[in-house]
C-alpha cells in the first residue's frame, strides 16, 4: 500500500526554524514527484512546491519561492519542508502528496499543522 | 497565471438525489484536471483524474466530464458520507497546479 506519513503538530514562535518531513512507504521514491500543499486555516489548498527524489530536482510556486526549502533523502524515503525563520502568517496545515502527469496529487499524507504565535 | 473558478460556492441537496459541480479554467488545460473530496478534519482525497477517470477506490456514483475550460463532477445519488468540499485542480501548468476555490456540498 502506497502511504505518506508526515510529522506531528507544530507549535512555533516567530522567527523560529521548523522542518516538518513525509516519509513514503509502499512504492518507489525515487521514482514520483512529491509535492508540498498549504492549506491556510479555513481556507483553500495551494501548492508550493514539488520535489523529485531521484535527482533532488525542485520547484517553486512564485508565491513561496524564497519563502521555504523542499528537499527530499532517498535514503530514508523521506520528503521535507523547511522554514528558517518562521511568520505568524505561516500558521496552516501542510500535507504532502505523491504528483504524476497523468493522475495528479493521487495519494496524500495526513497533513502537519504549524501554528506559529508570539 | 491559470484560474479556476467553480460553482456554485454551496450547493444544497437531499441524500438520495444527484448534484452537478462545475468547474472552469481560465485558459485550456485539455483534460488535465482532477477532483478532490475533503471531509472535516481530513486530507484531500482524489476522485477523479484526466477529467473523467475515477480514482483507484472510488465509488461509480462518482463521475466527471469536460475538456478545454469546462468541466463537471457528478454525484449521482448522494450518500451521507459525500457531503464535504470538492476542489478542482488543473496540472497542466507547473509552477502552480492551480485549485479552485471549492464548493461545499450541504445537506438540504
């Protein structure tokens, strides 16, 4: 069974460091695209980003290019997101999925929620 | 940028009965586009994928249609676990694989 287990919650100050991970079991991680999904609190869903195990090819959705860091370790199946100094603003859950061309996001982990406050 | 619209923002309905969600692209995204279900509390679930094919596991009543701009999901006799939002997304344009804003399924 393909599955994606992310990290516990979060509970941060601004300013803070966080990197929350997705582990993969069940196929070949090095071989699907992995994206990172926002979904700020009682809102819609967003991607950020989409890293690539094989190669450690990443890209960036223009709105969070700069702002956060995907990577991933083949090594340990395992998929990160990473903020060095987090904001208020950053507080939402993030859920990882595996991405193909031809099915899209078809399997999703649990989601990480981060609540960043003073 | 490609935008996704849908509607109607709510959409109520009696168990039992069908309902018909729209969901629309900016520009022509052929048939790169899926459908999501996200019950309260849960993840996003794919339902639907190509526009008309149904996910690994996912009941017949279930289905979707459209290329170009327009597409449909239809839920052909509505069961009490299918009230939840659904999100389109296009994948055709990285680098935003853009989501619809949602609709919201309610019981009537």
């Amino acid at each position: 069974e393909v599955q994606l287990v992310q990290s516990g919650a979060e509970v941060k100050k601004p300013g803070e460091s966080l990197k929350i991970s997705c582990k993969a079991s069940g196929y070949r991680f090095t071989s699907q695209w992995v994206v990172w999904v926002r979904q700020m609190p009682g809102k819609g869903l967003e991607c950020m980003g989409i890293v690539f195990p094989g190669d450690s090819e990443t890209r960036y959705s223009p709105s969070f290019q700069g702002q956060v860091t995907i990577s991933a370790d083949e090594s340990i199946n395992t998929a990160y997101l990473q903020w060095s100094s987090l904001k208020a603003s950053d507080t939402a859950m993030y859920y990882c999925a595996t991405y193909s061309e031809s099915l899209g996001l078809d399997v999703w982990g649990q989601g990480t929620t981060v609540s960043v406050s003073s | 940028e490609i935008v996704m619209t849908q509607s109607p923002a709510t959409l109520s309905v009696s168990p039992g009965e069908r309902a018909t969600l729209s969901c629309r692209a900016s520009q022509s995204i052929s048939t790169k586009l899926a459908w999501y279900q996200q019950r309260p509390g849960q993840a996003p679930r794919l339902l639907i994928y190509g526009a008309s094919t149904r996910a690994t596991g996912i009941p017949a009543r279930f289905s979707g249609s459209g290329s170009g701009t327009e597409f449909t999901l239809t839920i052909s006799s509505l069961q009490s676990e299918d009230f939840a939002l659904y999100y389109c997304q296009e994948y055709n344009n990285w680098p935003l694989y853009t989501f619809g804003p949602g609709t919201k399924l309610d019981i009537k």
